[in-house]
C-alpha cells in the first residue's frame, strides 16, 4: 500500500472518530450545565373519588371540609414559609439550592408557583424543604425582602423578640366553642416549643427520577393536605384545640405536618 492510500485512510478515520466524539458530546450535557425546575404548591385535601382518593383544590371561604375527628370546617385563610430548599439523589448526596425564603398564600395564585434556577443537570429521586423559617435567618433581623417583609402578616412580637408563624391557618368550624379557628404555628427559641419541620417527600416511582436539563424545565406537583395538619402523631378535637398561638398545641400540629403533610402527585415534563 503506498503512503498517500495510508495518509488518507488515517485522516478518514480520523474525522470519522471525531465525529462520533462530537456527537456523544451533544447527547451528554456538560457537567458544569444547569437548567430549573418549577414547585407548584397545590393546596387542599383528599377527597373519596370512584377509583379512590383525588386531591381537591382549596376553595377559601367556602366548602365543606371534616378532619380525621369527623369535625366539620371551612378555611379563609391558609399560608405558610417554604424555604431551604434540596434536591436529593439516589446516591443519598443532595443539591442545596441557595437560600431563599418563599410565603405560599393560598389567596394569592402566583405564590404557590416556585421556580427553581441554575440547576445542576441530575437525576434527582426527592425534594426536601423547610416548613417555615429557620431560626438563623430569624435572627439576623432585617425584614424587608417581600417574604420575609414584616407586613405580611407572618412575624409577631413574643416577649420583645420577633418570630415568624411558619404556619397560619384560620376559619371556622360548628365544633369550637367560640365557632372560629386560629392555627399559628410558630416558636423557635425553646426544643420543647420550636416548630421549624424540614420535610423530605420522594419522588412517585412513575416520576422518578426527575431529569434536570438545560433544554427543558420539568414541574413538580405538590400536595399540601390541609387535613394532615390534625392527624398523624397527634388527632386535634376542634372542640379542645381551636385558638393555637404557638406553644405545645403548635408543636404537636407541626409534628403532623412533617409526618405526612406532602406529597408529590406529578412530576410534568420530566
């Protein structure tokens, strides 16, 4: 074989191996790339449907709803803290996104879409949060980002010292003695009284993992189930639990929130 066929042979298959190369390189994202995700809270509870249970939407100021003690109640209000948030993977390591604080107001639709940026790309198996504020930012002081902005109507005064209410729920039930319902969940400063949960919720096997990458942005939906808060490791009798301001009342409610609270129902675009 003369030696112009070798030279070409070699630079054939040359630029036949660089294409393969460049081509795996596009199917691969680099691992510096990110892409986001967005949260949607949905909140409600779960209602009998013909092949089970289904998940209806709160509706404040209206509807019928009954928690596990068969007690009858209406919502006007419902809000509460998401923050520190995390993604986890299968390999139990865990992405913590920059620390950001988000007030979900069911009266206010836009807040209960959390969009998450500069991701890096993964497959991640759960996400894991924080139902509140955690005491270090509590601390620092300084509130006047929107979430955390003193006229929210989240943080109070107790004692001289400024706390947040990582949970607030209010409305009305014919099993309170005074027919109303006040639920502050909040309290920080004592073990015996802080109710800061972190929660961590997997993802459905049909879900999961859930892809992050830069050319397209999956949606994960997330149950909040309003009546989670009165059963778990404690059942609340609005007939003796009805006016909470935090303290032992608080702690068993966010004991319930964290034991089963959320749940993922979808992951879209994954």
């Amino acid at each position: 074989m003369n030696r112009s066929l070798v030279s070409t042979l070699a630079a054939t298959l040359l630029a036949l191996n660089t294409a393969v190369l460049t081509g795996c390189k596009k199917d691969e994202p680099e691992a510096s790339a990110t892409g986001k995700f967005t949260l949607h809270l949905d909140n409600g509870t779960f209602v009998p449907g013909g092949n089970g249970p289904i998940f209806s939407s709160l509706v404040l100021g209206s509807g019928a709803y009954s928690n596990a003690n068969s007690d009858d109640f209406r919502v006007s209000t419902f809000k509460y803290y998401v923050s520190n948030v995390k993604l986890l993977k299968a390999d139990n390591s865990a992405y913590t996104l920059p620390r950001a604080y988000y007030l979900v107001d069911q009266s206010k639709p836009t807040t209960q879409d959390l969009e998450m940026n500069g991701i890096p790309v993964g497959d991640y198996t759960a996400i894991s949060f924080i139902v509140g504020v955690d005491s270090a930012r509590t601390k620092a002081g300084n509130f006047t980002e929107e979430a955390l902005n003193a006229n929210s109507g989240m943080l109070w005064t107790m004692n001289g010292v400024d706390e947040f209410i990582n949970l607030s729920l209010t409305g009305y039930s014919s099993k309170s003695p005074s027919t109303g319902l006040t639920f502050h969940i909040a309290g920080y400063k004592h073990s015996t009284t802080n109710t800061i949960r972190t929660v961590t919720v997997p993802f459905p096997a049909a879900n999961s993992p859930m892809r992050v990458r830069p050319d397209h942005s999956p949606e994960i939906h997330l149950y909040a189930d309003i009546n989670k808060m009165f059963t778990g490791t404690s059942t609340i009798k609005f007939a003796d639990t009805y006016n909470v301001m935090g303290g032992l009342p608080a702690v068993k409610i966010a004991d319930n929130i964290a034991a089963g609270m959320f749940s993922v129902g979808h992951i879209y675009a994954n």
